[in-house]
C-alpha cells in the first residue's frame, strides 16, 4: 500500500453500570470503541461521556487515559487494534474529526442509536452518534468500508470481528505499555 500509515481502533470495557446493561445484551466483551492517530492513544476520539463523573452528557469527546473518564475506572479492560491506511485517508479522517472539534458542543450522545441497533433499526438524528456509529462514519467517509451495513447499525463488536484490524494488545489498559509508561 503506497503512502502506508496506520490508524488505531480501542475498544474497552469500564465495568460501569451502563456498560454491564449493554455487554449483558450483546455478550460481547466490549462496548466502547474509540479512534487513535497513534499506537500510544494520545490522541484519542469517541462518542462518550463529556464529564467522567457524568454518564448522562455524552458527546463527542477527545478521550485521555491520563486524566478522563478511563481514570476513574483504573480495572478498565481493551483490545487494541491498528488498521492499515493511506496517508490520504489519515489526511480526510483528521479533517472530519476537525468539523467535530470545530463545533464540539453541537453534538450529542445517541441513545436512541443504541436502541435501534438492538432492533437492527437504524436510527439517524441529527448531530447524534454512539461511538461504534461515529467511528465507523468518520472510516466510511474517509473511504474505508469495514462492512457492508450503515455506521447507524455498526456495534463495537463488529470491529473486533473484522479481519481488516491488525491485533495488538489485549489487557488491561493501564498495562500497555505506552499507555503504562507515561500514567504512573
């Protein structure tokens, strides 16, 4: 692949009450997916809660596993992936992610999304997402279609069943090592 790069995807369990409601659904063991420029997840982007001590204001967020909503939850357990990209697709990624930082408070947590994935019924309201959905969008409007279905009706499962992700890590967060060198 000319111009190769990498992109990383996180999924991760916090153990949180409204994580144990949806793992006990889908019987997946993960049910957060994030998206990282860099295999150490210093940058790090999701639809997730915007305040950690608050799981009812969710929306897009800039996740840190230094001082976020991953730090109150230190059990936190991941798998770690990275996806092969062009440099052009990093290119259009980090200027969708731009549009989102630009207006951060315009968006909001889908609820209803989650909901409709449960039903396989995709539902789309404007400036909404869930991570799986937003992920998945920012990849499919970049040019890279992981599966043949909208991003409204992608879960976190389906990245980790994707044979497109190269695996790199399964554990708990805080032992990976670049995260484990610098969050002492």
């Amino acid at each position: 692949m000319m111009n190769q790069a990498y992109v990383y995807i996180l999924l991760t369990d916090t153990g949180t009450l409204f994580t144990r409601s949806i793992k006990k659904y889908t019987k997946a063991p993960y049910n957060h997916v994030s998206l990282s420029f860099d295999p150490g997840l210093m940058e790090l982007y999701s639809f997730g809660r915007k305040k950690p001590s608050n799981p009812l204001n969710g929306g897009f967020v800039k996740e840190d596993v230094e001082f976020g909503t991953y730090r109150n939850y230190p059990g936190t357990t991941c798998v770690i992936y990275k996806l092969p990209v062009t440099a052009r697709e990093v290119e259009k990624m980090r200027r969708i992610i731009g549009v989102f930082q630009k207006k951060e408070k315009k968006w909001f947590y889908n609820l209803l999304g989650v909901l409709g994935v449960s039903i396989n019924e995709p539902v789309e309201i404007d400036s909404t997402y869930f991570c799986s959905q937003f992920v998945s969008d920012v990849l499919h409007r970049s040019g890279i279609r992981l599966w043949d279905k909208l991003p409204s009706l992608v879960t976190p499962d389906d990245f980790r069943q994707s044979e497109r992700l190269e695996w790199i890590y399964e554990g708990k967060l805080y032992d990976y090592e670049p995260v484990k060198s610098r969050v002492k």
